[in-house]
C-alpha cells in the first residue's frame, strides 16, 4: 500500500492529511497554542475529592479542573507520589531511580480517599483531551510511547504485543527486553518490534528512560500546576506510529517544519529520510494533491460514494448514527439478496474511512440494509472488521442484530474532526425562508424614490433576477410604465441569470453600482 502524508503549516494550525493509495483516510488538525494534548505531563493539584464518583478533580492550568477517576490511578501510584516527594524535599540526588524501592500495589477496587488528599501535588498524563465543556482527562500511570517500546515508570512488567503471533519471536524480544531493561521500568514491546535486532530496541528504550530522567530533574524546581514534558506534535506522533515500508512521501510547505521533521525522521529511521520533502508549488499544497477536494466531498450530513449508495451521518450527544442508503446502485441481473450485500459492502468500507477520517468516537450504529440470509450477515461482519483493522484507535466491532444494525464502540482521546461543508444560504440568510416577492418590491421602489428625489439621479438602471424582470416589465401597465408616468424618468431594467431570486442592485449614468 502506498502511504503518503501531506502537511499544510499556516500561521495557526498544522493540517496532516494521510492519504493511502491516493484515497484521504485522516485529518489531523493541530492547533500551534495547543496546550493540553494527550500524552503531555503535568504537576497537578488535587483541588477536589469526589467520594461518591470515587474520583478526584485536579488542577492542571486549564480552565476546568481535570477529571481522575480512582481505576486510571495505575497501581503503583503510592511509589510515584512518594518519589515525587522525595524529588520535591530535593532529596532525589540521594536515591538513583533504579535503587528505589516501590510501594505495594494499590487495590484494584479501593477508593480514592485513602490513595490523593486535597491539596496534594501529583504527576499526571493527559489520557483525553478537554472535549466540548468538559475538561482534560488524566491518569497517574505515565507511559512514553517510542518508536518500539512503550515505557512505564514503576513498573517491572514487560508486555508483548497480541498482533505479534510467533511464540519464538515473543519469546526472543523478552529475553532481550529483560537483557537491557533498567530496574523499575516496565516495558511494552510494540508490533513493530517484530524482528528488530537489539541495537535498534536498545537505543529506542534508552531515549525513553532519558524522558523520564528529564522529568526527575525538573520537579525539584517546580510548582503544581504546570506542565513538566510535552508529547511529541502531531505530525511526529503519527510519524512514529504509521512510519514503514509503505510510506512513499511526506511533502510539507513550511521550511522550517521540513528541517525538524527530516532531523527527526534522521534519528527514528535514517534510511527514510529521502522521503520528506518540500513542497514549493504555487497552489495551495492541499489542492495540489486533490486532498481539499476529498475533504468537501468526505464531509457533512450526506456522503456520497461512487457507485451511488450514500450514507447519512447524524451525530448526538451519546451516540452516531450512520444509515446505508443504495441510492441508483442496482444490478438487474442480482436478486435482492445480492444487491443488499454488494451495497452493504461497499458501505462498510466507507464507513470504516469516515471513522478514521472524523476520528469518531463513542458508539456508533450503524442501519445497513436489510438481509435475510445469515451467511450474508457473517460475510458483512467479517469484511466491516476487516476493515477496522487499519484504525489505530481502541475499537469493537459486534455482530448484526436482528435488525440489521452494526455496533461499533471506538475510543475517542481527542475532540472530533469536523469541516464545515455547508455554506450560509445568501438569500435566507440560513432561516430556510425569504422575503415575499411583494415586499422585495417594496423595497425596490423605496429605493427608487430616495434616489430620484433626495439623490436627485438623472439615469439609473436596475438590475434583477429574470423571474422579477418579467415582473417589472411585461404587460400594458408594468411596473417599469408606472415608474416611467411617476417620476417623469425612463428607468431601464437589466435581466441577470446569475442573481439570486431576490438579488437587486442600482447602476448610475457611468454604470457603477450605487451602494444603498
């Protein structure tokens, strides 16, 4: 598959658009004032105890206090508050890191009140950016996602990746992890691991025990709230994350964003670096690469795929609801049966675009069309999880139900991709209604008597819509005759296709338009 990434730097966002085989499969959008992203850490204060949510707010600088909720405390969290304490008594250079003696694990179903106190300073990760009125969601289990590995301070467990199916290859990336790993850190081995040879895992750990070593340093000199290490951008996370074989380019028309982009790509994969480069054309580089042309088409209410079927995208405060429309997609020589699943298919594959696209998130249902043959259902189940595979986000997909719909639950971190496709109508004004062609009328001739006798103009030519020129004009006694016996005065009316139903505007003796 080719994978290409196009980033558009403007003065206050960084759009990232990864197109896979041409075809626009994530928007990402970030703001350059961003300041609570998921994966930033931060010294927070517990402002408030919640007993009854068995959760805590905490300060963390954003306008809203962040929600805790006592099962994303992490179990050890009792060592990292008491070796944050030790940081901020300044007693840290006392005690290396690896010779520190963890507390006991918490209790999974313990309460919140006998782990934080009012008051209390505590280091937090953004696990869920502040969405709508609600603000960040944090944890106490800091975790530092690298190119291979994921660390995690206290903890001395080491994870394989499910996706890594041979028994001898997770066996060798333990024994190697265990090899090079440092005493109190927990590893977790990524998918793209898989037969990485030492010297690649080893540099990509000691990188991330140097972010955490970065933080220790920090904490004796700083005072809740504020922020102590930020994640990588966007555009690096999703490099770190999607970068492989398959990336062909990543074009981007910020100089100085290319120079930090190809400088990072260096150090996480030197052999790619030839592929980041910089785009110096005239259009704008979303339209160059036919991406601003997807995006309108990809969003809004009503989306339509090529072959005819469309699908309706309503979104509520709880929940998505997608309904699979065939459209003028039918084969005459299929059955109904047939017809149903070729479109349903088709569907699901969009579907599974517009969830990565929208970066949708809670539960969505989905109201295919109906089929009545059981092994249809299975294939439709079976291809919508296929595709879902590619989706990087924590997802589950359940089986049709009687009634042919389609769950899906998906994790949503961050607020919802949106684009506005849909413009304000300039004749209704967005109200869905308009002005009678009586009181349109009106006011032409009000503006007729202003400036014939207080602009005192001696030619004028009006110009209008053709439905309200034949109006005007047709007919022994038309309006334009009435005019005429008034003011003593010809006044000549213009018939312009383009104009919208109530569109009017006034041109004196020199044909310039006279601004009423």
């Amino acid at each position: 598959m080719n994978k290409e990434l196009i980033i558009d730097s403007n003065v206050s966002e960084v759009n990232i658009a990864l197109l896979e085989d041409k075809s626009l499969v994530e928007l990402h959008k970030e703001q350059n004032n961003n300041n609570f992203t998921v994966g930033d850490v931060f010294l927070g204060k517990v402002h408030k105890i919640m007993p009854g949510l068995n959760a805590a707010f905490v300060d963390v600088g954003y306008k809203k206090d962040a929600f805790l909720h006592y099962l994303d405390l992490g179990p050890q969290v009792r060592s990292m508050n008491n070796y944050t304490r030790l940081l901020q008594q300044g007693r840290g250079d006392k005690i290396s890191f690896e010779k520190f003696k963890p507390e006991p694990d918490i209790e999974k179903s313990g309460k919140i009140t006998k782990v934080l106190n009012p008051g209390q300073e505590i280091l937090v990760q953004i696990a869920k950016e502040p969405i709508s009125t609600k603000g960040p969601r944090i944890s106490t289990e800091i975790s530092f996602p690298g190119r291979f590995l994921v660390l995690l301070p206290f903890s001395n467990k080491i994870s394989i990746s499910q996706k890594i199916r041979s028994k001898e290859e997770r066996g060798r990336l333990k024994r190697l992890i265990m090899s090079i790993k440092p005493a109190n850190y927990g590893v977790i081995v990524r998918t793209v691991a898989e037969n990485k040879k030492v010297a690649e895992l080893d540099t990509d750990l000691r990188n991330l025990v140097e972010k955490w070593k970065k933080i220790s340093a920090k904490l004796p000199h700083l005072k809740a709230p504020q922020k102590v290490l930020r994640e990588l951008d966007r555009t690096s996370a999703i490099l770190r994350d999607l970068l492989n074989e398959s990336f062909n380019n990543i074009y981007i028309n910020d100089p100085v964003l290319y120079d930090e982009i190809k400088t990072y790509i260096g150090q996480i994969a030197p052999d790619k670096q030839d592929i980041v480069k910089l785009y110096k054309g005239k259009q704008p580089v979303f339209e160059h690469f036919n991406v601003e042309k997807q995006i309108r088409n990809s969003f809004g209410k009503t989306v339509t795929i090529k072959s005819g079927v469309y699908l309706i995208i309503e979104h509520t405060e709880a929940l998505h609801v997608i309904d699979v429309n065939s459209g003028h997609r039918v084969n005459k020589d299929n059955s109904q049966e047939q017809n149903a699943l070729a479109t349903n298919i088709e569907a699901a594959t969009e579907i599974a675009r517009q969830l990565r696209l929208r970066d949708m998130g809670g539960i969505i249902v989905i109201d295919f069309i109906d089929m009545h043959d059981a092994r249809n259902r299975k294939k439709l189940f079976e291809h919508m999880r296929e595709q879902m595979v590619r989706d990087r986000a924590k997802h589950t997909v359940l089986p049709p139900t009687k009634f042919g719909l389609i769950q899906i639950t998906r994790q949503r971190v961050r607020t919802e991709t949106s684009v506005e496709v849909m413009e304000q109508c300039p004749v209704c004004n967005g109200t869905g209604k308009i002005k009678s062609s009586v009181t349109v009328i009106d006011d032409i001739e009000n503006n007729l008597e202003y400036l014939l006798h207080d602009q005192n103009e001696s030619k004028l030519t009006l110009a209008v819509h053709p439905f309200i020129y034949a109006y005007l004009t047709k007919g022994l006694f038309s309006k334009q005759w009435k005019w005429y016996w008034e003011y003593k005065k010809w006044i000549k009316i213009k018939m312009m296709k383009h104009y919208h139903l109530l569109e009017y505007h006034f041109f004196d003796k020199n044909k310039d338009e006279i601004k009423h």
